[in-house]
C-alpha cells in the first residue's frame, strides 16, 4: 500500500502564490510518475502537472509558465509551487502517485483563491 499526504493549501488572493506537498510513504517502489490533480466544484477531476520517473514533467495548458512540479527522492515529496494564482484554480488539489502496482490518491488540500 501506498500512503500520501498533502499540506500546504489554504485561502490567497489573487496574483499570490502556495506551495503544496505532498509526502509518500508505504511501497513506493517502481514509480511511473508523481503528480498532481485538482477538482473545483461540478467539474471533473483534472491534471495539473505530473512529473515522470526520467524526470520529466507534464503541465496543463491552463497552469504553465504559473505551476512548477518538482520531486525531492530524498524525501519521497513532491512539491508544486504555484504562482501568480487566479480566481480559476480554487480547488481540492489532490496528489497521486502511480507505479507498477497500482494508482494512488492522498486526501486532497483545499485551495482557495479569493479577494
């Protein structure tokens, strides 16, 4: 089993920035990538920013150039930093982590951009 837990949400207002994390534990082994997801309220879960296990990384078109994803081995965390934060990206941020056994999903951390 896999264990994820996020932190790092929170109320800011537009143009802030957050930082979330997200610490795995359990059988994190043979990772395929780690990522992060958002749901805002009546809408589909969505991808964020997801990062492979070459290093490579994925963004929604909606986050880029905003969003940086970034993964700490050392300490099985995978961060996203998000700047200049608009109205639009309110949601529950949920991480995830997929390897050879299976698809895993933390709590999810509510993020609330607001004046």
């Amino acid at each position: 089993q896999v264990q994820l837990v996020e932190s790092g949400g929170g109320l800011v207002q537009p143009g802030g920035s957050l930082r979330l994390s997200c610490v795995a534990s359990g059988n994190i082994f043979r990772i395929n990538a780690m990522g992060w997801y958002r749901q805002a309220p009546g809408k589909p879960r969505e991808l964020v920013a997801r990062i492979i296990s070459g290093g490579s990384t994925n963004y929604a078109d909606s986050v880029k150039g905003r969003f940086t994803i970034s993964r700490d081995n050392a300490k099985n965390t995978v961060y996203l930093q998000m700047n200049s934060l608009k109205s639009e990206d309110t949601a529950v941020y949920y991480c995830n982590l997929d390897n050879d056994w299976g698809d895993y999903w933390g709590q999810g951390t509510q993020v609330t951009v607001s004046s």
